[in-house]
C-alpha cells in the first residue's frame, strides 16, 4: 500500500513537468511572432523614412531660407493635395476641411446663398441674370440686369469674379451680406440674408403628342425626389413617351442614379463595379416595377459619368434609343472618406459598366443616332423643338413607334 500510494504521488509530478515544457514552446512561438513583427516594424518605419526624407528636406530647406514665416497648415494643405495630384487622375483630389463642407453641401443639392443667378461683366462685375422668388434677394428688392459692384465693401473687379461669389456664399444661414449695386447709373448698398437654397437638378414638362420631357441637369442627394415628382404628375397626366435630356450633365452620385432608374428598368442586378484585384461588387439593382413607354435619351460631348451609365443602362436593356454625339468617357467611380485632420480624400476605386455591356471609360457612348447640335444654344428650361435638332429627332423616333 505504501509503494502505491508513493507512485500515485510520482504522476502529478511528471504531469506538471509536461505542462512546463508546452508553456515553454508556446512562448518562444511568441517571442518568434514578436521579433518578426518587430522586424517587420522596424523595416516599415525605415522604408517610410527613407521614402518621405526628400519632403523632410524641403520642410529643411524652406525653414532655413524662406524670407518669412511659413503658414504650416496652409503648406502641408499643399503637400496633401501635391501628393494626390502626382497619381495624374483628375478625378481624385484632396479637400481641406473648408473645401470638404462646401463639397457637402454641393452635393446635397443645396447652397447657401440669397437667391441669384450671375455672370461675369466685360470689366470683371457681376451682371444679376435673374433672381430666385420667394428668396432674401427677391426681399431685398434685387432685379435682374443689376450690377454688383462691391461685396462687403470689397470691389468685386479687383477681388476677381470667384473671390466675390464666395463672399456673397460663404457664410451661415441667417447671416448678412452688403452688395453694392449699379442700376440706371445709380449706385447704392443693399443688404440680403444669406438662406439655404435647394438647386433644382430636375425639371420636366409634357410636350407635343403627350411626350415626356425630363431634364436631368446633375446627381445629387435630392434629385431622385425632384425626378420622382416630375415622373409622377407626367404619368398622371397621360404621358404616352418620355425624352430624358442629359446633354451636358456631368454626372454625380450612384446612389441618386440608382433610385432614379429603378422604376424604369426590370427587376435585377443592372450595374458592377470591378476593382484593381478584379473583384466586382453590385452598383445598380432593380426592383419588379418598371416603366414600358417609349423612351429617348439626349446626349452630348459632356454627358459623363453618372449621367452616361444611365443612358448606357436604358440602353443596353432595350429600353431606350441614344440620340446626340459621342458622350464624354468616365466610366470609373470615386469614393470620398473623411480624414482626421477634417479633410477629405476622394479617390478612384474602379471602373464600371452594365452587366450587359464593357466599360466605356476614354471612350464614350456612340449613340444609336448620331444628331449634331450645330450653332444652336440650348435652353434646357425651354425647349425648343423647331430649333434644337436633337431634341427634334428624339420627338420623331417618339411619334413612330
């Protein structure tokens, strides 16, 4: 009994043995994991240090012979955006936290502002074209062909037109800016509060033998809303045809995109985007609904992005004649992310294309009838079917289907 119960004894002690050395392995795994991860580390940093040391140089040199002191935030602003611009694509840019609020808001499809449309004079003023009703410049008592001449006391000539226009815009919703204007040889201040504005992107009215006409000007975050309305009252009113007018339309967000072809299209995946690895991911999907009238789209030379995977998608479903020029050619989608510092960085991710169909991008969409526009102006809000002779081939292939 007493050899057993020593043997007995002996085991735990040959199990802790066990647990020891497996301890022990395990953590000179660690250790292992750690020094390559330090390694590696270490390897990194160098890497980066010795990439960057040329800017680190630059930073040297300026500071040891600059005349005066240098603006370090307004520099390393430069530096971001040199950086972003040395990837030669002009569609990805760096935007300091300023030029990322006014980027929102663009995109929202609002603008702070008082509620009037210029151009530039001959002599660098601002000449009013018209003036938003129900809008602080309207208030004010603001006319068209006004001149402005100073904004806050600032001479607009001398500022420069853009510089002008910011002062009038920049500035929070409520807050007040003086205009100087010049009407009849008379010259007076005029004060109006600035207000959130929404930018209209999309209009349409019914034309000759209950035709549709909707202008899609750009993508923002309210036109699916404006396109919805106009659609909708369209319907109601008996329209038997649609034209979607895109001539000039530079594009904008997917997202818009997809909301505004989702009643026109049938059900399934109509759009992907393809990354660097080949990857693809769904863009545009469509539900059941869809719309089964005759359909044109308008295109020119500055129908790009958004606006031509539209047109591409009705047409590559079989939904739509393209009538216009050859489109402009950017068939590739950005995205933008916010920084820590407040910036922003926009930046191209992929290419994309229906699934029907390749992607387009430095080529552009052929039309199905190419239209030349000649000398003509188009008056988006008045169209004009005697003069423009896209918009009157379009109406032609609508009467004889």
């Amino acid at each position: 009994m007493k050899k057993k119960s020593q043997k007995n004894a002996e085991t735990p002690k040959h199990t802790v043995v066990q647990i020891q050395k497996s301890t022990l392995v395990f953590l000179i795994a660690i250790c292992f994991i750690l020094a390559i991860g330090m390694a590696l580390g270490f390897a990194r940093s160098f890497h980066l240090e010795e990439k960057y040391s040329r800017l680190d140089q630059l930073v040297s040199a300026v500071d040891a012979a600059y005349y005066t002191d240098v603006d370090e935030e307004a520099a390393m602003d430069g530096a971001l955006k040199g950086y972003v611009d040395g990837l030669d694509d002009p569609y990805s840019q760096y935007m300091t936290s300023a030029e990322y609020t006014s980027y929102q808001t663009t995109e929202s499809g609002t603008t702070t502002g008082i509620g009037i449309t210029m151009s530039v004079t001959e002599d660098g003023y601002m000449h009013i074209e018209s003036v938003l009703a129900d809008t602080p410049a309207a208030q004010a008592g603001l006319q068209a062909d006004d001149v402005v001449v100073a904004v806050d006391g600032q001479d607009v000539a001398e500022i420069g037109y853009e510089a002008a226009v910011s002062l009038i815009r920049d500035g929070d919703e409520d807050t007040s800016v003086c205009l100087t204007i010049l009407r009849d040889e008379e010259t007076f201040d005029q004060e109006a509060s600035r207000m959130v504005i929404e930018v209209a992107s999309c209009w349409g009215q019914m034309l000759e033998n209950n035709v549709g006409y909707i202008r899609i000007a750009s993508f923002k975050e309210n036109t699916p809303e404006q396109f919805q309305e106009i659609f909708d009252q369209l319907l109601e009113d008996g329209v038997q045809s649609f034209v979607f007018d895109l001539r000039d339309d530079g594009g904008g967000l997917v997202t818009s995109l997809e909301q505004i072809l989702d009643p026109l299209l049938p059900e399934g995946e109509i759009a992907v985007a393809t990354y660097k690895d080949g990857t693809t991911k769904t863009l545009v999907t469509s539900d059941a609904e869809k719309c089964d009238l005759p359909m044109v789209v308008i295109v020119n030379e500055n129908t790009a992005s958004a606006a031509e995977l539209f047109t591409v998608s009705l047409s590559d479903f079989g939904k739509a004649t393209v009538v216009g020029v050859t489109t402009y050619g950017k068939g590739v989608m950005q995205v933008t992310q916010e920084l820590p510092d407040g910036g922003a960085l926009t930046i191209t991710t992929a290419t994309y294309r229906t699934t029907k169909g390749e992607c387009y991008h430095g080529v552009g969409i052929t039309p199905d009838e190419e239209v030349e526009i000649g000398d003509y102006e188009v008056n988006y809000e008045n169209p004009d079917s005697e003069n423009d002779l896209q918009l009157a081939r379009a109406l032609e292939i609508l009467i004889t289907e």
